[in-house]
C-alpha cells in the first residue's frame, strides 16, 4: 500500500515538474526532486528511469553527487524565470497580484542565487 502510494505521488510529482517547465509560478524543481524521492523508495525501475533516461536525470545524478548545479544550469534557470515571469506581468492588470509575483520572484531567485555551481572536475580535484 505505500509503495504504491509513493508510486502515485512520484508519478503525480513528475507530471506537475513537467508541466513546471513551461507554465510560470509552477517550479519544477521540487517537484522533480519529489519524484525521485518517491521514486527511490517505492520502485527502482521508476527510480532508474528517472535518473537514466527521462529529461532531467543528468541533473538530478548531478545533484545527487555533488548537491550542487552543474555549470550553465544556473543561468538558464535564471532566464527562464525572468521570461516567464515577465509573461505573467504583462498579463496580470491587478496591481497587488504584479506586486505578488514580483515578491515571489525575488525570493525563487535569491533561493536559487545561493544554491552551489560544482564542476565534475572541480568536485574530483
């Protein structure tokens, strides 16, 4: 019953981090991670495809490893964030709501500021 509770929430978890790709104020990050989580202790084969074959198993191994982001993950996110968000700024008219989002963009990008950039090589120096 729990594993395949965690099954549902990995699953669940990994449609919402795609979906975090694209939609703004949606993050995939967490939700990957959530899914790995899962993944990890309900089902190795899920767990294996996650890492190895779906999208964004190069990051999560590198994550994994080093509990840091590889070099140039860091900026793109950066700019994916100010894109969408920028979207989503000029779409929304309401002033408390603009004011909102920019809040909730200055604290993604001050937490995603402080997380680590490690390079393979530095890592085995």
């Amino acid at each position: 019953m729990k594993r395949t509770i965690l099954n549902i929430i990995g699953w669940l978890a990994v449609v919402l981090g795609a979906l975090g790709v694209v939609l703004p104020l949606l993050p995939a990050t967490p939700f990957i991670l959530l899914a790995a989580w899962c993944f990890s202790r309900s089902s190795p084969r899920f767990h294996a495809w996650l890492l190895y074959r779906s999208w964004f198993g190069g990051y999560l191994r590198h994550w994994q490893n080093h509990r840091a982001m590889p070099p140039g993950a860091k900026p793109r996110a950066i700019a994916m964030m100010l894109v969408t968000f920028a979207f989503s700024l000029w779409m929304v008219k309401i002033l408390w709501v603009r004011i909102l989002l920019l809040l909730i963009l200055a604290a993604l990008l001050l937490w995603l500021w402080r997380i680590p950039v490690v390079d393979t090589k530095q890592q085995k120096e």
